[in-house]
C-alpha cells in the first residue's frame, strides 16, 4: 500500500504480530531490480549507528559496491517503522530513465544485481540474528509525514519534472544523474551533475522538499526552476507533465 500512503506498514506497526520494543531493526527491499554497474544503496542507515558497518562488512565480504544513504527520504514502508523507533532500511537499486514510467518492464530486470543484493541482505540479516544487544538507534530527529495518507489529493493527477535525482548526494538540493527523454528536465537543459535548488518559491533542500514543491502544482503549469552546475546559477521556465 506504498503508493496510498503505507497503509500496509502503519497498520502492521499499530497492530504488530510481536512487540516493536524487541525488535532490532527492519529491512525492506524495495525497487531493486536494475542494479546494473550502480552501488547498491542502502537508504535510512543514520536511523542506527551500526548499520553503516554492518553494510561496510557485508559489501567487503559479497564484493557488493554498497553505499550507506543516512536519510530515508521517507520513500517506503521504513518510514513507518522509523516513526516507532525501529531502526529500519531500505535496499534499493538506484533512478533510472524508467524509474516510475511503464517503460519500465520486466525484460530489464538485472537478475544478477538482484543475487547480488540478495547476498548483502542475507549477510546483515545473519548478523542481527546473531546479535545479542539492541541496535544503538539515533532516531532523536525522525518525524511523521508532513501530509497524511487521508489528505492527499485522490484524483491520482501528479505531475513530474523527469529529473532522474542522485540519492546518495547529501545536499544541500537535489543532484541528479540525468533526464528521462521528452521531460521538462531535459528540455531546460539540465545535465547529470546539476543541483536543484529551487522550484517556484519553494527552496529545495533535499529530495522530501522537491517531493512536496511538485505536489503543490497541476500538470501544464509553468513554473521557474533553479539549478546550479558548477558554480553557475541557472533558471529555467518548465511546463510540468503529468506523471
């Protein structure tokens, strides 16, 4: 129930079949079918300051290139588990040009990058079950979604830019690696490389800020982008498509 809001994940956290309070830590794999030459990321590793070792030791012995992404971005089912105090992360393959388009069909899928990520989960799995003590969970700063699941608009109209965003760039903004063909991105020119930094008014800190400027907008309307590539401040006038 990703997509209407976690619905599956908040009532398991509501309703759990064990108590949360013995629970080490949760592991979600969620969009990690096209791997390919990318580092497996692993999103949400600041909820508990083991997991960065627990995926350095895990990377040295699969040969997996893992990168460890402290934020979550609230992108999946972690997030429900991280606003209860479960130290949680997901596993994901990384953006792509498909990434959320029907281009993205199953003759694609890198079964070899999803054995790969297999032996990195099965690794950290192995090490929690053995582990004895609680996770040291550094949580202090998780919060709820700013826009519950019951506010959002129902009409299923959303409206996309065709960034392809870099999630393991820590910001300030929004780096992305590329543009999906036809986008609004690609015909403002943007680059891989490029920083996003504003959209409209709104000032883009990171990948929940230009998740909730897209949100505020319809499908054809024109707004001013804001992107930096080096040091030089670019704008750009964009028509959002619809998503």
């Amino acid at each position: 129930g990703e997509e209407a809001g976690l619905l599956g994940s908040k009532h398991y956290v509501d309703n759990p079949v064990m108590p949360l309070d013995g629970c080490f830590g949760m592991l979600i794999l969620d969009t990690v079918g096209r791997l390919g030459e990318q580092k497996l990321l692993i999103l949400g590793t600041g909820s508990a300051s083991e997991w960065v070792h627990i995926f350095r030791g895990a990377g040295y012995v699969t040969g997996v290139n893992v990168q460890s992404v402290a934020d979550d971005f609230g992108s999946s089912d972690q997030r429900s588990f991280i606003e209860k105090g479960v130290p949680s992360v997901q596993f994901f393959s990384g953006p792509h040009t498909d990434y959320h388009r029907p281009g993205d069909t199953a003759d694609k899928i890198d079964y070899a990058g999803m054995v790969k990520t297999a032996a990195v989960l099965k690794e950290a799995v192995e090490y929690l079950a053995s582990r004895e003590e609680p996770m040291t969970v550094t949580l202090e700063n998780a919060k709820p979604q700013t826009v519950k699941p019951a506010m959002q608009p129902q009409s299923g109209r959303r409206v996309s830019l065709g960034s392809v965003p870099d999630f393991g760039f820590q910001g300030p903004g929004v780096k992305i690696t590329g543009t999906t063909p036809g986008s609004p991105a690609e015909a403002a020119g943007m680059q891989a490389g490029d920083i996003i930094t504003k959209i409209g008014d709104a000032e883009i800190t990171d990948l929940r800020a230009l998740s909730n400027a897209l949100k505020a907008h319809q499908p054809g309307y024109s707004v001013t982008i804001v992107f930096k590539r080096g040091e030089e401040e670019i704008a750009k006038e964009v028509v959002l498509q619809e998503r």
